[in-house]
C-alpha cells in the first residue's frame, strides 16, 4: 500500500498515544507556565493521562476550560483535607471474591480492569488497590461461581477502572460465559470511553452487543456539554442502533459543573444526541481533591432550579453513595 495513505487511527492506537506529560500539555495548550511544578508534582501521586480526542476539545489558552480542569494535575491535590481520605465509599470492604463488588439487591459490578482511557483527577477511585483486583481466568472463574450460585442477582454491570480498555475478543468471551447464567438478564457497561475516546464504538463491538441475549444498558459518563462532539454523538447512535439503552451519569464539580445553565444545557445536549441523565453524583470526599468539592445545600438548590427548567425526565437524580447502604442516598426528591 502507498505509504503516503493515511488510515484512520484506531481506537488502540489513540489509548496508546495518551498525552502523560505536564509540561507538554501546558505547551500545547499555550497555559502559564506557572502552573507546571504543581502539575507535575501532584501527577506523581495520580498520573495525567489525557486522550488526543479528549484533547482537541480544550479550549487552548484557558486554564479554566471545564475539560481542562478535569485532568490537569493541580498543587492543591496535594493539600491534606481533613475528611478527604483514600478510600471513601470504603469498598475494600464488600469484595466477596476479588474483582466483584456486591452491595446492592440483584445487581453486581465487576471491575474488569484497571486501566482508563483518561485520569479524572476527581476520580474516587485514584487510591484503589487495583493490582489486587486484577482480573485473571481464574479469578473470572470464582466471579461466574459466584453469580451462578445467587439467583437474586439479575444484572452484572461492568465496571472498572473502564471496562471497554478491554478489546472486542475479551468482552465476547465474557459475554459468552454470562450469558450461560440462566437468571441474569441484563448487563449493564459504567463506561467513559464513549465520550472521551468515541473511536472504541466499533462495528465489531456493537455486533457483539446487538447479537447477545441481554438486556444492555451502558451509562456513559459526561460532565459537561462541551465533551459531546459529534464523535460522541455519531458513537451513541451506533450504540442505539444495536439496541443498546444509553444513560449519562456525571459527577457535580466544582469550577467544571456547577452552574445551573452548564447543568441544563448538558441534559439538553445529552438528550439532542441520545442519551437521558440518570444520576449526578455528589462529590466523594476523596483525598486530594477536596478542590471540587461543593456544599450538599448548593447542590440541591442547583437541583431545584433545574426541575423549574426542565422536563422531569430531563432532571438527573441527585444521588450519594454511603458506605454500608443498600442503594445510592437520593439527595434531592424534588418536594424540598
Ligand atoms: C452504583 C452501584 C451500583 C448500581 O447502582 P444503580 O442504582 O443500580 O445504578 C451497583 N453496585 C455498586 C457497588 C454501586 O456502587
Ligand atoms: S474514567 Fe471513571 S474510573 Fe476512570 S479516572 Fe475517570 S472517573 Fe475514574
């Protein structure tokens, strides 16, 4: 083949050729250099890794670009928050067999791996010991023993990490052995890759999701009106066009968010190209990254606003995971 032809790059090849330099991305993106010695000192302690789509979304010039802030390495992270802690929703503590987190009635997540396309600095996750919940043939044996010998659990979503790091043969292959459980019905997919790196919707991946005897939802994950290009929107309508039910869940931050006008022009947005908001998560007191956080009184104010705005179908629940409960705390139900 003529060498000058160029192909598209692929959704592998752009995990691969994430932006993890500080001092290049501050290049890049024409910010002040005086943010470079917090940003590199606080990616010591949680890499930045920042995808090429994700990249081209960023307003260059603008330190407080809602994208930007969502994976710039900060100074501040590094401030010891009291309150702040590693691991919040304390899920070491509900892993019955290693990769499988059961908490809630019939449902399960799998964390299948470690890996992510993109660091979200306020990721609840940065402290998990992922080395020890990697999932490994065996280990994916005792999840399936598991699951097989509890007929409550109905569902299995995937989790991670981001599930959909893994390639088209391994979800297949997973898929397959799920499907043999007679009582599960649904998979759901907790994915971010549809948004930040709208490439891995792949024809092979969207057959696989179209031919299996599940139910499928996949939750994708958007903050901000202004990750949702046309990549993404052209990526949900692949997935929905394999039948696939697609939900956003975002998370309320500080300096990216937490404006009533960003608030309604995403699920505006959202719904433009597919997709209806399903929760907003208040902030987990995570350790170092107490610098997103925002008081539960103004998130519910946030929340009543946007019922006066909007269609209530348009409304994202407000919601919290506390450690030890059953389901997620609804923080907000609209008669406040
Ligand atoms: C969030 C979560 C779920 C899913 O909860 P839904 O309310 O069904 O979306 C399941 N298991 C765990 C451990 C969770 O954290
Ligand atoms: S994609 Fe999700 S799991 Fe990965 S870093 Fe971002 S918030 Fe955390």
């Amino acid at each position: 083949m003529n060498s000058s032809m160029q192909l598209p790059d692929t959704w592998q090849t752009l995990l691969s050729q994430t932006l993890e330099s500080p001092e290049a991305l501050i290049r890049y993106l024409q910010l002040p250099d005086s943010l470079l010695e917090g940003a590199d000192r606080a990616s010591l302690e949680f890499a930045m890794r920042i995808p090429k789509p994700w990249l081209d979304r960023i307003e260059k010039g603008n330190p407080d670009d809602p994208l930007l802030r969502q994976v710039l390495p900060l100074s501040e992270e590094l401030n010891d928050v009291p309150g702040f802690i590693r691991d919040p929703l304390d899920e070491i503590n509900s892993n019955p067999v290693d990769g499988l987190i059961h908490k809630y009635n019939g449902r399960v997540l799998v964390i299948l791996t470690s890996a992510c396309a993109i660091n979200c600095r306020y990721c609840f996750r940065r402290h998990f010991p992922y080395a020890e919940n990697r999932l490994g043939p065996q280990q994916w044996q005792k999840v399936l023993d598991y699951i097989a010998a509890d007929a409550s659990i109905t569902e299995v979503i995937f989790s991670g990490g981001d599930p959909l790091v893994a390639s088209d043969a391994r979800l297949q292959q997973l898929i397959s052995d799920l499907e043999q459980i007679p009582h599960l019905t649904r998979l759901r997919i907790h994915s971010r890759l549809p948004v930040v790196l709208p490439q891995r919707i792949t024809e092979t991946l969207t057959g696989i999701l179209k031919q299996t005897r599940f139910n499928v939802v996949i939750v994708i994950h958007s903050n901000h009106p202004q990750e949702l290009d046309d990549g993404v929107a052209a990526a949900v309508q692949r997935l929905k066009q394999a039948g696939v039910t697609v939900f956003n869940q975002a998370v309320l931050l500080r300096g990216v968010n937490d404006h009533i006008d960003t608030l309604k022009q995403l699920s505006e947005t959202l719904f433009d190209i597919g997709v209806l908001p399903y929760y907003l998560f208040t902030f987990d007191p995570v350790k170092g990254a107490a610098h997103f956080d925002l008081p539960d009184e103004e998130a519910k104010q946030l929340l009543g606003q946007l019922q006066d705005l909007l269609p209530g179908y348009l409304v994202p629940k407000l919601a919290r995971e506390i450690p030890g409960r059953g389901a997620k705390t609804l923080l907000f139900t609209g008669q406040e």
